[in-house]
C-alpha cells in the first residue's frame, strides 16, 4: 500500500514524471520481488504454472487435466472462505 500511496503522490503533483525516478517505489518494488521470490507457492500458484508449461510445450491434455483441478480447487477454496464467513 505506500507504494501506490507515494506513486499517487507523485502522479497528483506538478511533477508526475519523478515516479519513475524515485528510489522509494525502486526500493519498494525490488523489495517486494525479493519477498515474493523467497516465500513458498501455494497448491494452486504450482498447477497454474505447470498448466503454462503444458500448454507451452503443447501437451494440451496435461494442460486441461491442470485446467480441471485448478477450478475445482478454486472451488473448494471459495467454499471454505464462505464456511469462515459464517462461522
């Protein structure tokens, strides 16, 4: 959030140019690639990225196999955010 709160800063002022320059977001996005990079992958980050690399490498019935239990974990997924809801 306070990189969107300083990148609207700039935007707002006279000078939204200096966005792009500023070592606030620079750090702030390179800190945020680090993070992301370093923090494990759920269930469902893993099939979506071995469904592109089936499609990738053209083997499409891998890939709708992938595509299938990525919807149905979505689902599953839902339905326990909406159990959560109403407990």
């Amino acid at each position: 959030m306070p990189r969107f709160a300083i990148a609207e800063f700039f935007q707002k002022s006279n000078f939204p140019e200096l966005a792009a320059k500023s070592s606030e977001i620079h750090f702030l996005d390179e800190w945020l690639n680090e993070i992301s990079a370093k923090r494990p992958r759920s269930k469902l980050e893993i099939m979506e990225s071995e469904m592109e690399t089936a499609v990738a490498k053209e083997l499409y019935e891998r890939a709708a196999e992938l595509r299938d239990a990525i919807q149905q974990l979505k689902k599953v997924e839902q339905l326990k955010k909406v159990e959560q809801l109403r407990s």
